[in-house]
C-alpha cells in the first residue's frame, strides 16, 4: 500500500529528471529569443516608423511652423474634399490594374513561347530579362526621350506604318496609356520568368494523358497547364501589384503626375505634397492611404491565390 | 655712380639706369602688395578641409568650377562639385536640407526657395560671416552687390513668416536673370515676321510660321508642373495684365489668382501657348527650351536672358542669330514686366565645415571671380556693379555676335523686379499654378480652374 502511495506521489510531484528538462527549457527559450532578438528589434523598427507616419498624418508638420499640432483625422478630411485626391486613387488603381492585367497576359505569352524547343524562344529567353535589371528612373528617362512628340523614335516608328503624330506622356488623353506601356515594357518579363518556371514544373505524364483521351493543343493549355499555372500567376500578381500600386520611378521620372493631373498617382501626390510643397503631414496622410489600398488589394489577391492553390491541389 | 658701376661690371650706363628703375618698382610693387595682404584673411586656415557645392547643371556652376583649381591652390581646401538636373536639384536640395544631412555644405538657391527653407531654420544667416574680419577679405565688398539683390536676399523671418526690406542675409548673389523674349533672326527674316509684343500678337506670328513651316516650333516656354515654369514667362506676363500672386484684402493676405485681370491673363496666355508652344509643353523645361532655339528648332522663345546670350556666344552652332526683345505685355497696358531670379549661393545650417564653406562662397561671389566668369561667356549678367562698369565685361557683351544683348538688358532692368510676394509657402501655391496651367492648357475652363487653384491655394494658407 505505501509502495502503492509512494508510487502515486512520484506520479503526481515532478520527477528531478523532469524539473531539470523545464529549466533546461527555459533557458533553451532564452536562446531562442536571443536568436530571433535582431529580427524582433528590426521588425519593431520598420513598426515604429510605420506608427511614427501615421502619428505625422494626424498633425499639421510643416516647414516654417514653429509649432507642430496633433489636428486628428483633419488631413484626411480635406484630401477625401478634393476632386484631385479621388483622381489620383482613380488613377492608382487604373495604372496599377491595368498594367498587372496586361503583363500577366503578355508573360503567359511569352513564358509559354519560352517552354517551346523553337531556337528563336530560347536565344530570347536570357535577352527578354534586360528590361528588369535596368533602374527605373533610366527607364523612364529613356522612354521620355524615345516619346517626344517631335523628336522620339516612338513616332518616328508610328510614321513608317503611316500612323500619324501620337502625344504619348504629353497629353493626358494618352499619357496613362504611354506609362502602363512603359511599365508593361519593364515588367512583363518578371511575369514570363515566374510562369515559365510553373510551366517547367508540370510533369509531362499530365499532358501525355490528356493526348492519350484525345484533348488538343488549345485544350491541354486551358484544362491542364493554366490551372495548374494559375498560383505561380497569381503569386507574381501579388508581388506585382504590391509594386504598381507603390510605384512611383517610372511615373515622376517621366510625367511628374501631369499632364493637369492625370498620371498623379498617391506615391506621386504624396511625395509633390511633402518634399515639393513642404506640407508633411498631409503628404503622409496621402501614404497611408496609398498604404491602405495597397494592403487591401494584397489581401484580395492572397486570398484568390490561396482558393486557386487549394483547388489545384 | 651708375657710370661707374657699370663701367666696372662692363654695361652701358643707359642698362644700369633701366635695371635700377626696374628694381625700384619691383620693391614698390611688392610693398603695395604686402599692403594689400595686411587687409586681407588668412585664406589658408581651414587647409585641409573638404567641402560639397551641390548645384543646378547650369553653365554659372561651369563658369565656377572652372576656376575651383584656383580656390583650392589659395585655401587648400578641396571642394567636390555635386551637380544635377533642374527638378531633380530642387527636389534633392529639400530633402538633403529638410532632414539635417550635413553632407552638402554650400548650395545654390534662388530667392524663392529660400524664402521656404529659410523659416525651418535649414540656412545658415550669413551676417556672421560677412561681419567677421577674420573671415571676410576687406577688398570683398559686399555693398557692390546691386542693392536690389541684396535687398531681395535679406529678410527676417517672423512669426514663421518672411519679412522683407531688413533683416538677416540668407544667400550671396553669384548672377541674376530676368525674363525676355529671344528670338531666331534668321526664322523671323525668313518668314517676314515681326517680333510680337502681346500675347495675342504672338498667336498669330505664330499661327503664320506654323503655316509656313510646320516643322518649326514657334515659341518654346516652360510647361512643366513645377514652378519654374511659373516664375519665368507666366509671371512676367500675368504682371503687365495686373496680376498679383498674393494681395492684401480686407487686412488679410489672399490669393490674386481669380481676379477678373487673372481670367484676362489666362485665356490669352493659353490661347498662346496652344497655338505656339510645343506638343511636349507639359514636359519641357529650360533644358529643352535652350535646346530648341539652339538647334533652330524653336524660333522664340520666353525665358532666362542668359539663354540666348550662352547660344550666341562665337563658335556655337547659333551664334549671331538669336536677338533679344522684352517679354510680352498686356494689350492695354503700356509697359512689359520682367521677373528677376537671382542665382545665389548659401549655406547649410547643418554643414559642419561652416568656415570653409564660408570660404568657398566668399570666393566664389568675388569681383575676380565673376569677372573672370561673365567674360568667359558663362556668367553672365554678374550681379556686382564693379563688373558691369569693367572694360573687358562690356567690350565682350558688346561682341556683335550678341546683337542687342546689353540694350536690351539695360532696358528690361529698369522694369525687372521680383514679381512673387514674399511668404513661406511659395512652392506649394506656385506648384499648384503650374498644374492648373497644364490643365487649362489641356482644355479646362479657365474661370473653373482658376477658382479650384484658388480654394487650394487659400487651404494651404
């Protein structure tokens, strides 16, 4: 019976084994926060200034105000007044939307082309990424001098097929378009490498059975490769709308937001307002927004892509 | 003793006589030179230090590190020029500036942008330093200085805001601009047109070389949504119209910019400029200005003086024919306007070589300095008075390659002034004019627009 209790007691009260495991635990935990310490204290930074943007947002920051005061949601006030601010979150969102559209269009194009044996595709492959590796602000000023109305080789080009004078970034009927152009030109690639690489990864017994039961070309790529691709388009979505929704190089570097305002995007409007207007908390308020739309639009897209990966699978 | 001398050594007396004249004005000249050194600064006593002058592409920075071996041989200072394209300079001068970064020590500024940095205290008051025997050469002179620069470059900042007439100085003059019309000679003979005077004028001279040939852009001006396409021919312009950017109503400061005179202004100054400018008006700035009258490609053109000075200068694909005429004026207004920009060199508060930055600047603005720049054909329009009255500036601004560059400047100067008012805040309501031009540009209702800049304007007040 006392065998019986001891042994209960032993049950019941934590063996020396035990209770040396828990504090080697607990020093292993420490080790552990020491080792993730500098991501901690990183990641608390990037927060920080976050935080410290939005608290600017919520005051009058100004050059030349001797006093900074806390004016709460007043920024945000009197951007959602204005037409120009609705403008810009118009023209965000088209720049943004409409060159990921076209780019994913085009890179499945161009990645499917790629994934053929044909001898043009491959010498193409390494030459179609040099858009990517060239900075931004080269692009767009490269792009500005090929798009002068009068004297860039873009119209030069448009002459010799009997089109006549376009005004590109210099109207802005057409200026929207002649930046999406750019961007497509710039990007598109990034796109073509990501799908090449899904395209890569489908095992060839998949489409050697859908021949077998008799699908065609046409139907093999809509029925097997595009669904099965369809994650790794939606991943370079993301990471692409993430950048047009911010971008900001490629549109200062060639229109500065113009003509009138019709290419002045957030990033534009916020970066005008702040360092050329010298108006910082407003500037800022026009970030978080920008911010906002950014983080809503990535949700959406994660989300589509999570539905689309677990269909796939 | 001179005939015994040199009878002794074996010269003719007449040589004895010559050496010994020669010897005594050498000692001469060399106490008069001691003398002047007894006025002058210890220009080496911040040998060793290395300085950043960030600067505007522009040929006055050319016409000053030109001469940057000679600086650096009188101080033993080192000075490394950072020099970049007009809007990305305003842009970079701001953020250098407005976060405290001492990495440039002197910069280049008009008075307009300072009169925005100045209150956030990101300048340093030059008072000090041009006060302090020590480090300003007496024979630096800074009252030769036109009066009106000086004037326009010192003011005290109150209550956050810019009160000008006394003050601190922010800023050394180091050459000036005000806005003319130039013009292609060899265009407008070709095509039998007179220079225009008014806007209206200008339309139609401009319509006829249109007809004549379409290959040439009739009148180059700056369009781009920044204000430096305000401050040259827009506001010259809108002056002789009766415009004001900024007028006191009701004891209380207020925009101008939906006057009755204002509407007048804008119909035909965008009337002008659909009918004359260049497609790409929304993205040109000075650089595709001079561009265009340089090649040719542009017959007239509304900006900078010096711009068609720097074209005319001998060797140069243009010089000879571009000629010069004041700006535009309002059809019923007797006399043209002409804004003055005033390019000028301050300092960084935040610089931490402050004396030899001084040092810099002070050289830089120098009587020998500028001289030496404006007859190299880079500074001109010097802002010191000593060098309009030297020979060599006025022979060489009298070449005929220039035609009528010095009558014509004579002339406008007695009507240039700073067409801006004073105030903080200069940027953003000039910013916000260069946009609602584009778009009236573009086809917006003038009045509309006008009255939407207006509301910006005064929210931002």
């Amino acid at each position: 019976m006392i065998a019986t209790l001891q042994s209960s007691t032993s049950q019941l009260a934590p063996s020396k084994h035990e209770a040396a495991r828990g504090i080697e635990e607990a020093r292993l935990d420490w080790r552990s926060i020491a080792a993730i310490a500098p991501a901690i204290i990183i990641l608390l930074g990037f927060l920080f200034l976050f935080f410290y943007g939005v608290f600017q947002s919520l005051t009058d920051l100004k050059f030349g105000r001797p006093l900074v005061r806390f004016i709460g949601l007043d920024n945000y006030a009197a951007l959602i007044k204005t037409a120009d601010f609705w403008n810009s979150v118009r023209a965000t969102v088209v720049y943004a939307g409409s060159a990921v559209f076209v780019q994913a269009a085009l890179g499945l194009a161009l990645a499917k082309l790629f994934a053929t044996e044909v001898f043009l595709a491959r010498l193409m492959r390494p030459v179609i990424l040099l858009p990517l590796v060239l900075p931004p602000m080269s692009v767009a000023l490269m792009w500005t001098t090929m798009m002068d109305p009068q004297s860039g080789i873009m119209n030069y080009l448009l002459s010799l097929a009997g089109i006549s004078r376009f005004a590109w970034i210099s109207d802005p009927a057409t200026a929207m378009f002649s930046l999406v152009l750019i961007d497509v030109w710039t990007y598109t690639p990034f796109f073509a490498l990501i799908i090449f690489a899904g395209l890569q990864g489908i095992n060839d017994e998949i489409r050697e059975a859908a021949r077998v039961n008799g699908a065609k070309g046409w139907a093999i790529f809509l029925h097997i490769e595009l669904p099965l691709i369809a994650p790794y388009i939606l991943i370079a979505a993301v990471f692409r709308l993430i950048e047009s929704l911010n971008q900001f190089d490629i549109i200062f570097g060639t229109t500065q937001g113009g003509p009138g305002n019709s290419t002045a995007v957030l990033s534009v409007r916020a970066y005008i307002t702040a360092f050329q207007n010298l108006a910082f908390g407003r500037g800022a308020a026009v970030m978080v927004v920008n911010w906002m739309i950014v983080l809503v639009g990535t949700f959406a897209m994660v989300k589509l892509w999570r539905f689309v990966r677990q269909r796939v699978s | 003793m001179p005939r015994k001398l040199a009878a002794g050594c074996g010269h003719s007396a007449d040589f004895v006589r010559k050496a010994l004249i020669c010897c005594t004005l050498l000692v001469a000249s060399a106490m008069t030179s001691t003398h002047a050194k007894a006025d002058d600064i210890n220009w080496r006593q911040f040998e060793g230090a290395s300085i950043v002058w960030a600067y505007d592409i522009h040929p006055y920075a050319d016409a000053v590190a030109a001469q940057l071996p000679e600086f650096e041989k009188l101080t033993g200072i080192k000075v490394t020029p950072e020099l970049y394209p007009d809007d990305a300079y305003w842009n970079k001068l701001t953020i250098q500036l407005s976060t405290k970064s001492p990495s440039w020590d002197v910069v280049g500024t008009g008075i307009q942008p300072a009169w925005d940095l100045a209150p956030g205290q990101l300048l340093e008051p030059l008072d000090r330093y041009l006060n302090d025997p020590k480090l300003t050469a007496a024979g630096y002179d800074y009252k030769d200085f036109f009066p009106a620069l000086r004037d326009a470059l010192t003011w005290k900042v109150k209550e956050g805001q810019i009160e000008p007439g006394s003050g601190q100085v922010w800023a050394i003059p180091h050459g000036f601009e005000n806005i003319q019309l130039f013009y292609r000679k060899d265009i407008l003979d070709k095509y039998g047109l007179k220079v225009p005077t008014t806007p209206p004028e200008m339309s139609a001279a401009c319509e006829k070389l249109k007809a004549a040939d379409g290959a040439i852009t009739p009148l180059g001006v700056r369009g781009v949504r920044f204000w430096s396409s305000i401050h040259t021919a827009a506001i010259s312009i809108a002056k002789s119209y009766g415009v004001h950017d900024f007028l006191i109503k009701d004891g209380k400061l207020e925009t101008g910019l939906e006057s009755p005179e204002s509407i007048a202004f804008h119909k035909d100054y965008v009337d002008m400029i659909r009918k004359c400018a260049a497609p790409s008006f929304a993205n040109d700035n000075w650089y595709q200005v001079v561009d265009g009258i340089n090649s040719g490609r542009t017959a007239m053109a509304i900006d900078s003086n010096m711009f068609g000075f720097w074209n005319d200068v001998a060797g140069k694909p243009a010089s000879g024919k571009i000629a010069f005429a004041p700006s535009l004026r309002a059809p019923n207004s007797k006399n043209f306007e002409s804004n003055i920009w005033i390019w000028s060199l301050a300092m960084n508060a935040s610089s931490q070589k402050k004396g030899a930055a001084w040092l810099f600047i002070q050289w830089a603005t120098s009587k020998q300095v500028e001289l030496n720049g404006a007859v190299a054909g880079k500074l001109v329009n010097p802002p010191r008075a000593s060098t309009w009255a030297d020979k060599a500036w006025l022979e060489y601004a009298a070449k005929p390659e220039f035609n009528n560059f010095v009558d014509t400047f004579k002339s406008v100067q007695e009507r240039a002034a700073l067409a801006f008012t004073p105030r903080v805040g200069f940027a953003e309501a000039m910013n916000a004019w260069a946009v609602a031009m584009q778009k009236m540009v573009n086809g917006a209702d003038v009045k509309t627009t006008l009255a939407d800049l207006a509301s910006e304007i005064r929210s931002s007040m």
